[in-house]
C-alpha cells in the first residue's frame, strides 16, 4: 500500500543515515504502530518518554532516536512543541502529538481496529477525529464484515447522522460484491 510505502522509504532514509547500524526489516513500522497505540489514549507525549519507548522496540542510542524523530516530524507524521517555554533562560520540555496524515491515522485506526476486535470502547480523543474514524470503519468492514451501526458499534458514541456517514464511506470503500446486500439500505 502507498502508507507502507512511505514508512519504507522514512525507514530507508533513516537506515542510510545510520549505516552501519541496522534496525532490522519492519522495526520502525512495528515502533510507529507502538507509538499508534500509545496515541490511542493519549493526546501527546513527551520527548523523554518517545525516546524511551522507541528505544523500547529499536535498539538505538539516543542520538540515532533523535535523529529518528526528527526525521518524523521532517516528513509530517509528529507535530513537535513546547509546553513551560519562558525565553532562552527557560526553555521548557518539547512534546509531541501525531500529526493528521494519513500514515499516522492509518496507524491509529489499526490500533481501534484491534480494540474493537478485543472489546474495548473507542477512546474520548478520537471521537473527533474523523480521518482515523473513517480508515478504521472501512478496516472492520472489509477485514472483520463489522459496520457502525446505532444500535452496534459506536451506536452509543455517535448521533445517528455520523453513524451513516462512517457506514457509508466504508462500504464505498469496499469491493461491490461486498456492498451490495446494503443497497437498499444506503437508498434511504
């Protein structure tokens, strides 16, 4: 897929830059998915503990860490800030927070997806956000033939009206073979 693809090539860039360290096939992927979940419950985060969790999945120092979050915020996937900045003498802690681009909500809806999956309930802070809403709707219908439904899922979360809209872009987004037993539904 072309998210795939983009943490690849972030992936490739960062493994030239650090040569001769090697973080293995897939391991930022499987560090951003860690740092997804994270996202699942928490709005941001701050740098020591982004450090120490991808240091947690990729066996670097954390210089190369930092280097690779960098890299991050450079290709748009975190936003950095700071919080307690008070001019040069006091220059507060940066935080971070996922940004909205695809690859990142992708990540976070394959995170919902698996606590949907599991049974737990949608966390507060995603309940706006409807990049990582609409991936993850699509995800479950086509993955798991699970679809919002107001008497289902997110049925308690959602007005009637947002419910729709997430059951209608999933099944746009699916193979019409797959849709069509809800035509007659998505005509009302």
């Amino acid at each position: 897929s072309l998210l795939k693809d983009q943490i690849t090539r972030i992936e490739k860039e960062f493994t030239e830059q650090i040569k001769p360290i090697s973080i293995g096939p897939d391991k930022l992927l499987i560090g951003l998915g860690n740092v997804a979940k994270f996202f699942l419950e928490n709005q941001e985060i701050q740098h020591d503990a982004l450090v120490s969790m991808i240091k947690q999945q990729i066996r670097l120092d954390d210089g190369h860490v930092n280097s690779l979050i960098n890299r991050l915020i450079n290709h748009g996937l975190l936003i950095s800030f700071k919080k307690g900045f008070g001019g040069p003498l006091v220059p507060g802690e940066t935080w971070y927070q996922p940004s909205h681009q695809p690859v990142i909500e992708f990540l976070i809806a394959t995170q919902v997806v698996r606590a949907v999956i599991e049974g737990n309930k949608l966390p507060d802070q995603l309940k706006w956000q409807d990049g990582v809403l609409g991936i993850a709707s699509t995800m479950l219908f086509i993955d798991h033939n699970i679809l919002p439904d107001k008497d289902g899922l997110w049925g308690h979360t959602f007005r009637d009206e947002k419910i729709k809209e997430l059951k209608c872009l999933a099944l746009a987004s699916a193979h019409p073979e797959r849709s069509v037993p809800f035509k007659d539904w998505v005509r009302v």
